[in-house]
C-alpha cells in the first residue's frame, strides 16, 4: 500500500511514480513476521543454527533479520532455564526473526525443509514498511498476503 499526500493508492506504478516526485508518505508491505526458537548450542552443518539461518536469509536476498538471547525460559520438556553463573551453557534459547514477504517466506521455509532443519517457530501476518521512503527502498510492494485467506481482517 502506498500512502501519498492527499491520497491512498496501492499500485507499484504509484509507489515509483510518488518516489520520484518526492510525494510518498509511507510505504507498506503485507507479509509475515516469523520468529525461530532454537538452543543456543544447536548446530547444522558444524555451524551454530541461528548463524546459519542469518547468513541463508541474507543469501536469500531477505532484507533483514535479528537473533536474541533469552534470559530465561521453558520449552516442551517443561524445564526452567536461567541465564545465571550456574546455569549449563547451551540450554537457553535464541530467538531469530524475520519479517517477509510471502515469497520470502516460502524461500526460507523450502531452504529449511530441503536442509532438513528442524526448527520450532511462530508465525503472524504482518503489516510492514518504511516511514518516508529514500530510494535506496525497493519500490515493490507485496498485494496480497494472509488477509486475503479470510482469516484475519484487512487492515
């Protein structure tokens, strides 16, 4: 979607035709927010899983992602870890995230499946953009995504 002064468009024309005349407001995409959960020690390929999957969705062309490190928490075995001086290196938990659209998504998710990665993650739909584009943004915009399924309200 592509907010311009004064109006609402949602065509890709509109969002490159608005950039270059410096009118775009914002610009949105619809996709998807994904977040993996993986040990801290966890390897694929003698390389920490979380490493990996930020190094493959780079090469994937996704435009960014993150990984944090849990202070504390519990999975399916329903034991509590801590991040304290005692605590056994490797049980906590790193989360990764990306936001995507849904083509990306479905290249990382084929990447896991064909690597055979076998990962927890969550998955929401997800309205994404950039407050007063420059042009080093891409001008693409995504026109469908999860709301279309009927599922969730259009935004």
């Amino acid at each position: 979607m592509v907010y311009v002064r004064g109006s609402r468009r949602s065509d890709n024309e509109a969002c490159a035709t608005a950039r270059t005349h410096n009118d775009i407001v914002r610009c949105e995409m619809q996709g998807s927010f994904f977040r993996f959960y993986v040990h801290e020690d966890h390897r694929h390929r003698h390389r920490l899983v979380w490493e990996w999957l930020l190094e493959e969705a780079n090469k994937l062309g996704i435009r960014g992602g993150s990984a944090f490190k849990a202070m504390a928490g519990f999975g399916r075995h329903h034991r509590l870890h801590e991040a304290h001086f005692f605590e056994t290196p490797g049980k906590l938990a790193i989360e990764v995230e990306f936001i995507l659209t849904d083509d990306e998504a479905a290249k990382l998710l084929e990447l896991l499946h064909r690597e055979k990665v076998r990962l927890f993650y969550a998955q929401i739909p997800a309205r994404f953009g950039v407050v007063n584009p420059d042009a080093a943004d891409p001008p693409s915009l995504a026109q469908s995504g999860p709301w279309d399924s009927g599922i969730w309200p259009k935004p």
